[in-house]
C-alpha cells in the first residue's frame, strides 16, 4: 500500500484504572489506503472504540506511532490535534454531541465559522439539505428525532469535506429502519466527498458494506473473525 492515509505502527494504549494500569490495545499495527471504508468488528471490550479514538488523536498512544495524511499524531500537541481534526477529518459519535442550545443550522455552521469559512451557514444549510433536512434548519436537538439528531451530525462532520470520515457505532441507538437509512447516507457521504471512512459497528450487515473488516479481540487484531467474535 503506498501513501496511506492512516497508518498505525506498533500502537500500544494503557490508561490509568482504579485498581492500576489497564492495557486497551496491544501491539497494532494498521495501514488504511486513501478512499477505503474499514469495519471495525468484536466484542464489547475488545479495544474498537479506543482504537478510533487513536486515529482521530482523541487518545494519545502510550507508544508506538499514528500517522493521519503523513503528519505524526503522537507528536502533535493538544491545539495542534484539533486544528488537524477541524481541518482534516470529520467525527460522528454513537450518541449525537449535539450542542442543545443551538439550532442543527449552527451545530453544522459552528465549526465551519472556526475553521474560518466565509460561508459557513450556507455550506450548512446545503449539507442539512443533502440530508433531507433543510426543513429542521432552525430546529433545536430536542425538538428532533434520534435519527434526525444523527443526521445533523453527519451533516455537521461532513461539511468541512474531510479526508478522513471516523464512525463510533454511528447507529447503534436507532431503530433498525433509521439505522439503515443513517447507514445509505454514511456511505453517501464517503462516495459524494471521496473520504476514507472508518466505523465501529456490532451491526454485521453494516460491516458486510465495508471494503475490508478488521477483527479485534483483547486489544489485538484478531486472525479471523470468529476469534472476534467470540
């Protein structure tokens, strides 16, 4: 694989427990190729969250090296990791992160306006739009569905047409139809910005849509995916 957009070298990642250290993740190592859609599969516990959260600089590794675009993540700053994630990738969580006193035209225009974009709200308003969303512009979180909230936050990590699309099981507090209709739109937003998307997902359809499924188990990339599975 050349040039990859993530790329994962001998990653470890301990954190502090009640009763000491906890090793998450052990010894990964991962390259993910420029356009691909990876799934990452297994159980509660087997290290899947944490394991986007290193991709997207949202943990620190305790050693070993993660690289985004070619840039070094591990030795990047706290400010110089969220200019990076505002500029370069785009983040949707399992439970929404909506800010519930603005409306979803300012959730999705807010980090624009950060980011410096003269047209913030019209960018988002063309993505709530692309949504089917342009009726809930002025809408508060609260007066919308989980699945609309959901939609609002694909539109907010979409807007600034990030490289690097990062999903935490983006549909795991939907009913199965929104969750598929949330699904075709992930995978919409991948093919109409030709980002590189990495998801979390118990949900064995949604890996099935995935270029390539990596199981984890324990921290480790599984051999096969019945260790993960397990």
């Amino acid at each position: 694989m050349t040039d990859p957009v993530l790329a994962l070298q001998d990653v470890t990642l301990t954190l502090a427990g009640n009763a000491g250290p906890v090793e998450i993740l052990h010894g990964i190592t991962l390259d993910v190729a420029r356009g691909e859609t990876v799934g990452l599969v297994g159980p509660s516990g087997s290290g899947k969250s944490s394991l986007l959260m290193l991709m997207g600089g949202l943990e620190r590794a305790t050693s070993g090296r993660v690289e985004a675009l070619g840039r070094d993540l591990t030795a990047m700053g706290e400010d110089a990791l969220a200019r990076f994630r505002r500029d370069h990738m785009g983040v949707v969580f399992q439970s929404f992160h909506l800010i519930p006193t603005m409306t979803a035209l300012e959730n999705v225009a807010t980090p624009l306006e950060l980011a410096g974009h003269r047209d913030a709200f019209d960018r988002a308003q063309a993505e709530l739009e692309a949504m089917g969303l342009g009726h809930r512009a002025d809408h508060y979180p609260s007066q919308m569905s989980g699945g609309e909230q959901q939609r609002v936050a694909l539109a907010r990590a979409a807007a600034p047409r990030p490289a690097i699309l990062l999903a935490d099981e983006p549909t795991g507090n939907l009913d199965s139809a929104t969750g598929e209709a949330i699904v075709e739109l992930l995978f919409g937003l991948r093919d109409r910005h030709g980002a590189t998307l990495v998801l979390v997902t118990h949900a064995r359809e949604l890996a099935a849509r995935c270029d390539r499924v990596v199981p984890l188990a324990d921290g480790r990339i599984a051999d096969d995916a019945r260790e993960a599975a397990e």
